[in-house]
C-alpha cells in the first residue's frame, strides 16, 4: 500500500506513481482553499476519488458530483418500521 504525502503548504502539490498511475496527494489548511482547490482539479478533468477531512464539509459532495445519499430515506423508513412494532 502506498503511503500518503502531504504537502506543508496548501499551494504546493506532491505526486507519486501508484500501480502505474499518478496520484495527487495535498494538504489545505482552510475549508474553503480546499473546495476552490476541488473546483480547479474538476474543471481541469482530473479524476478526483477521495477527499479525507477530519470534519464535515457541507456543499463538497456536489462539487465532487456526487449524488445525495438514500441514507436518509432508508433511514426514516427503518424508523417507521421500528415505532410501528
């Protein structure tokens, strides 16, 4: 397994080749640099597959261009589903 790189400021950028393909690894320290930073890599047509970071980021799953999650419905239906028993 590869090991992840950061880099020490939010405008520089570390590579690194992972079973033959590069990989971009970075490391913001601020929420909103992070997002204009997802932004840029989308509409330069990079493939964006994970974004770790320690807190919830509302408004990054549809720059990411993620759909919104069925958690909710199944949930509210288990819900029903208990109180009814």
């Amino acid at each position: 397994m590869a090991e992840t790189l950061t880099t020490p400021a939010p405008t520089e950028k570390t590579t690194q080749k992972v079973d033959g393909t590069e990989v971009l690894f970075g490391l913001y320290n601020d929420e909103e640099i992070l997002m204009d930073a997802v932004k840029k890599a989308r509409a330069d047509h990079l493939d964006i597959m994970d974004v770790y970071t320690p807190f919830p980021l509302h408004g990054l799953d549809p720059i990411l261009g993620l759909s919104e999650s069925r958690l909710l419905i199944a949930g509210f239906i288990y819900g029903l589903t208990g109180a009814s028993l």
